[in-house]
C-alpha cells in the first residue's frame, strides 16, 4: 500500500496506523531522512534536498527489498508523480505487487496552518527547516492535494481536514476489498 499527499496531510499518522492494523512493515521518507540528518548532520535548504535525493534511493531500495522477500508493506511519503512513477512501474514489473494508494486531501488553508505550526514547534526534527522553505510549499499545501501516481490500482482518497472523522477501521475494511482480501 502507498500512502500519499501533501505535507502536514497526515500521511505518517495514517500510514502507521494501517501498517499497524494490516500487521505490515511501515516504510516512510521522513524516518529515513530524520535518521540521515541525526547521522550526517543539517545546516540548509541545499542539504537538506541533498539528502532528500538520497533519502528516496534508500526508501525504493528498501521497498524492493520487502517486495523480492514477497513482503506486502505500507510505503509513505508526498510522492511526485512524475518522479517516482517510473521506479513504482519497475518494481511493479519485477515484483508484480497490486499497488492501492491511499491519497491524503485537505483543505488548504488547513494544509498551510498545520505546516506552519509543526515548522515552529519541537515535534518536527530541525533538520526540515521548512519556514525556510515556506514559499515553495505554499502553493502545493493551499491545493491541498497530490495527484494520485499513474500505477493502474485502486485509489482509497481520504480527507484529513480533521483528524477525530477519519475512520482508520473503515479505511482499512476497504484496502482489504481493493486487496481482495477479508479484515
């Protein structure tokens, strides 16, 4: 399964919680790259989208290793389409896995105030420096929205506006049908 959207859309509390119900591995950008600041350190936007390139190369090879092992898993991050697309269709080919997306939506504004707030606050690793990247996540936080990746599976859209009407055992009764499988 693939969770995916914006930043601050709750795809990491989502994608936990299903991995958690589904009994599967959690694989997730931000746990890997957080991990490579602790280890390489941080300092500014360049590095930081440095480490972000490297952070993907690890998450797909990662995700092949649980799919040549014949694993299902729960992948997260904002995944671009047109970046990441081509390494999904690869492992799609070589491994054959049905690939269900669960794709994150909010309000905008929702979207925008909930990045503000994490940037400024200690739960979020320093290393992000998102107020500093704030213009260039505005206009993608206010659309509320990625687009889906052109995989060919089922898409599952769930809007996280607010947290408390996000039925996390609903979700996961239909990623089990568009698996084929009962919960």
């Amino acid at each position: 399964m693939i969770v995916t959207g914006p930043p601050a859309s709750g795809k990491t509390t989502l994608g936990r919680t299903l991995a958690t119900r589904l009994r599967m591995p959690f694989l997730y950008k931000d746990g890997i790259k957080e991990t490579l600041f602790d280890t390489l350190g941080w300092s500014d936007r360049e590095w930081s989208r440095k480490l972000g390139v490297a952070t993907y190369a690890l998450l797909f090879h990662l995700l092949e290793m649980e799919l040549a092992a014949g694993r299902s898993l729960v992948v997260e991050s904002n995944f671009d389409a047109q970046r990441c697309a081509p390494s999904f269709l690869s492992l799609r080919e070589r491994y054959g896995f049905r690939p269900v997306q669960v794709c994150c939506v909010a309000e905008g504004a929702v979207l925008l105030e909930r990045c503000r707030s994490r940037a400024t606050s200690d739960e979020r690793h320093p290393g992000h420096d998102e107020l500093a990247n704030m213009a260039e996540l505005e206009p993608i936080l206010l659309r509320g929205r990625l687009d889906p990746l052109p995989l060919g599976g089922p898409i599952i859209e769930v809007d996280t506006t607010d947290f408390a009407q996000i039925d996390a055992e609903a979700i996961t009764r239909e990623v089990l049908t568009k698996l084929g499988e009962e919960y």
